[in-house]
C-alpha cells in the first residue's frame, strides 16, 4: 500500500529483540537510532538495563548515531553524557535536515547503514529517502503515554505492510 513505509525488518518488541546477526546479514556497518520510545522513555535522559546491556553490545559491533526530533539542548546534552554517543537533535524526521550530520559521522555507504525506530512516518520513512536497511520495532513499554499518541502509533502500523 505505502512502499515507502515497508521496513526491511520488523521485530515484535522493542529494541532489545534485534539481533546482532540480523543486522551482520545484511552488509550493515552503521546504526542511526531514533532517541525516545526506541532507546529510552521520552524525555526521561534513563537507559533501562536491557537496553544499556544490547546498546554495549552494538557499540562494539557498529558505528552509531542516535537521531532524534527532540530540540530541548539540556536534554540532549544530558542524554549524550548517558549515551556516550553522538546524538544529533532537532533532526525533523523524515526531512533531511539532521541526516547529512549523521551520515558525515558514520562516513558510510548509505547501503551498510540501517535506521532502527519506532515510527513509521518518521524513522522508516527517513531511511527509505536514503537507501538505508530500515528496522521498525515496538516503543518501549517502560513508560505510559497519551491515548492520542497509542491511537495515532497504531494508525502508523497498520499502513506498515507485513
């Protein structure tokens, strides 16, 4: 139906269902992360253990940025601290205005990098106008968000063809 919304993987949970050799198998060398709901709770600059143990394991094995719409400095800057990673803010996904930062930092083929996300207007979406792999997953469910944005995530899956 929407070909430009069709990921390359999608997982049945969150970020921490991604398995290192799916990603080997596909030539990926780079990783942009989308920020909340995918890594962490929106706004909570936390990284729960699960993910901190999956993200040591992908730092080891993958160059990555994170990329997120988030504008607030403050926050950023502390989730840059909790990271250790570069994390490139106010990037208006799926537009390119934080992409060409990214791509400048993970120097890569556009073809050995793979966009992971939570949204499929935003996150895929970015990485099909690039010629990324794209993965879609499930938001962490370590937070409760407003029915508005739970109805409008479902919206989103259900032009996501499977």
């Amino acid at each position: 139906m929407f070909p430009f919304l069709k990921p390359t993987l999608i997982y049945e949970g969150d970020v921490t269902r991604i398995r290192l050799n799916d990603l080997k198998e596909l030539g990926i060398e780079g990783l942009i992360l989308d920020l909340d709901n995918t890594i962490m709770a929106p706004k909570s600059a936390r990284l729960d253990l699960p993910v901190k143990y999956w993200l040591d394991v992908m730092k080891m094995n993958f160059k990555i940025v994170v990329l997120t719409n988030n504008k607030q400095a403050f926050y950023l800057e502390a989730v840059r601290y909790v990271l250790e990673l570069p994390v490139i803010g106010f990037a208006k996904k799926p537009w390119s205005v934080g992409i060409h930062e990214a791509l400048d930092i993970l120097n890569l083929s556009n073809d050995k990098i793979a966009v992971i996300g939570d949204r499929p207007l935003t996150d895929i979406w970015l990485g099909q106008r690039f010629g990324f792999k794209t993965v879609l997953i499930h938001a962490l469910t370590a937070h409760i968000e407003p029915k508005w944005k739970y109805c409008l995530r479902k919206l989103e899956w259900s032009f996501v063809k499977r």
